[in-house]
C-alpha cells in the first residue's frame, strides 16, 4: 500500500493498494486481486475497489466486480462484493 497526505491540515490524501484474496465466495474456491484506489478531499471519500481482470484461480476464474467498503459514523465497516462469474 501507497500513500500520501496533504501538507495543510486539509483531511485530505490517497491510498492505493494491490491485494490478493484466497478463499471462497458462495461456495467456490480461488484467489484473486483487488486493485484500491482511495482519495479523501476535505473529508469527503471515494473509494474504488476493483477486481482485477483475469487474476482469478480455479473456481474464481473469470470473476470480475467490485468491493465496496462502507464506514458508518461509529466507525463499523460493512463490506460488499458486487461480481459475476462465467457460466
């Protein structure tokens, strides 16, 4: 992971990372990556999390999708995985 902060106390900065999940999801097995790309303007977010094309393995090959991350006001993270996969 990379990342880099404003100079002013403006709340501001980027992250961006590359990384690997292995496991399953709905029952099938693989890995793939996911690429981040995080930017805070003045407090405001945005976050892009994406599935990297053609880095699944085994029952995950061919997945493609999204992953968003949501944090409430308490701080709690909510995690989504929007993706399809080959017939």
């Amino acid at each position: 992971m990379l990342t880099a902060s404003s100079v002013e106390k403006a709340d501001s900065g980027v992250y961006v990372a590359v990384e690997r999940f292995s496991g399953t999801v709905d029952g099938k097995k693989g890995s793939f990556a996911l690429a981040h790309r995080g930017v805070q303007a003045h407090g405001k977010r945005e976050l892009l999390i994406t599935i990297v094309p053609d880095t699944g393995s085994d029952e995950l090959k061919g997945i493609a999708g999204t992953f968003t991350i949501d944090i409430g006001a308490d701080g709690a993270h909510s995690y989504d995985l929007a993706y399809t996969l080959p017939d």
